[in-house]
C-alpha cells in the first residue's frame, strides 16, 4: 500500500507555565515534581519535528496560571473554517477558551462558535475521512454532539468512554488516514466497541501497554505518524501497514496526563 503525506496546518502552545499543581486526571500527581525546562524542551523537540515534516505550525501565546494550556488540542475544533470553541468542564481550565475565542478572532476566522455545551475540543472529536467520532462519558458532555454535528456540518458519531486512565477520546484512538484508526478497545463501553468494530473492522488494535505510555495520543498526516516513543509495539504494527512511526520522548507532559495530539489542534480550512 503506498501512502502519502498532506501538509498540516497545527495549533501549538509553548509550556512556558508548565507544572502539575491540581489534579483533573488519573495521571496528574502534584506531590509529584515537575520541570518546566523539560516539559518546554520535548516540546521544542514535537514543534521542530512538526516543521521539518513539512507542516505548518502557529502558536498561541501561553497564559500564566493556565498550566494545561500546553493541550492546545482541547480548545477547539477547527473544520472548513469554522471554529467550535471548547467549553471547558473543570474550573482550572475554563479561563483557556476565551483566549481561543480571542486567537480565532484575530486571525480572521469568520465562524468562531462559543460552544453552549461542555466539550473539550479536539480532546474529544476527531475527524475521520466526513465523519467526527466524539468521545463523552469524562469530559464533553453527550448534548455537545449534537451541538457540534450542527456548527461543523459533519455527521458525529458518540462513543462512550468507560476508563477514567482514557478520559478523551484522543487518548484512546488515534485517526491514522481518511478511513484508518487505531484504538484500544477496553477504553470504551462495550456498546461503543460494537460501532468501532463495525465501522473500522481493520483498525490497528492497542495493547494495554501501549495504550498506558499514551501511544495512542499520536498525530498523523496520512504516512507519518508521530507517537510516544515508549508504544513499540504500536509502531510495529504502523510500519507493517506502511506508515512511518516517529516515536518521540514527552514523558514530562504525560505527567499532567497529555502526549503529542494533545499538544496539537488540527486547523482545516482558512484562514491560510
Ligand atoms: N491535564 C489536562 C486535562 O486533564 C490534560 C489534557 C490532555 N489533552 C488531551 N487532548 N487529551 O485536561
């Protein structure tokens, strides 16, 4: 099967505030330490490699107090141009949203929609091919589904989360191309692993191991694809079906319960 790579246009934040002093997550442990020299610098690493894939990436300026806004991943959804905004569900977030709305705004997006529901962006609704799998269950609630298949005029498909460890959806499935995911199966109800099966009977299936390195929390353009370097067993599979594996190390982000997609928001269609 020969693949091919399309040039991406990415939303990152620089984790210049980068610490874990609350936790919202299984994963964020504040008695814990944390380095924000580390965090910024694997970060720097995922930015790079984006860059030098090809793709183009823009920033949003980091706020203090705000240590989650690294996740750029979960302050919107960006489809043909029309910006669904997050509505962030816990108060240590919330404050992240209006500094999309403001982003959205000033680059001249012409829909930015502030979302009437709680949904957490891209942490929960992934693009696949016409259709948005949307995650529910932790975070966004299920009313924002219908909500988002109205605003981005796309058909959604809700999948119920049952794991607290997998608490969006992007940390339990990955879009790999147009028709191809990978996913691991014991993070969803079992109703929601029946819709999975039928709708992707050949998707790459993660181990528990590499489910619990976030080897899922992965961005691909279609041939590349970048992934936490510890999912060996993920990237295996990936080069069997001929895609290209970057494994990279962000294990100081994964302390707050983020890997490499939740670093980073897709932005499709204009502004350019
Ligand atoms: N600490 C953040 C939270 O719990 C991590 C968000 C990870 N982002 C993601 N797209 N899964 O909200």
């Amino acid at each position: 099967m020969s693949r091919t790579a399309r040039p991406r246009r990415y939303l990152m934040c620089r984790p210049s505030h980068f610490t874990v002093d609350y936790s919202i997550n299984p994963w964020m442990e504040p008695a814990k330490p944390t380095d924000a020299d580390r965090a910024v610098a694997q970060w720097e690493r995922l930015y790079t490699l984006f860059r030098e894939l090809g793709h183009t990436v823009e920033l949003i300026t980091p706020i203090p107090g705000l240590p989650d806004m690294v996740f750029a991943a979960n302050g919107a959804t960006v489809i043909d141009g029309t910006a669904l905004v997050a509505r962030f569900r816990h108060q240590e977030r919330v404050d992240e949203a209006p500094a999309y709305v403001e982003w959205f705004r000033s680059r001249g997006y012409r829909t930015v929609h502030r979302a009437e529901f709680t949904n957490e962006g891209e942490g929960d609704y992934l693009l696949v091919g016409e259709r948005v799998l949307a995650g529910t269950g932790f975070r966004t609630d299920r009313r924002a589904h219908a909500e988002a298949e109205r605003v981005l005029g796309r058909p959604v498909v809700t999948l119920e989360l049952v794991d607290p460890r997998y608490y969006h959806l992007d940390t339990a499935l990955a879009v790999l191309s147009e028709t191809e995911v990978m996913y691991y199966p014991a993070a969803f109800s079992p109703d929601s692993r029946r819709t999975l099966a039928e709708l992707y009977p050949d998707a790459v299936i993660a181990t528990d191991e590499d489910a619990a390195v976030f080897g899922l929390n992965a961005v691909s353009d279609g041939l590349r694809v970048v992934l936490p370097e510890a999912a060996v067993g993920l990237a295996a599979q990936l080069r069997a079906r001929g895609f290209e594996p970057i494994g990279i190390d962000v294990t100081e982000l994964l302390k707050a319960g983020g890997s490499v997609k939740c670093c980073t928001l897709e932005l499709r269609g204009a502004p350019a």
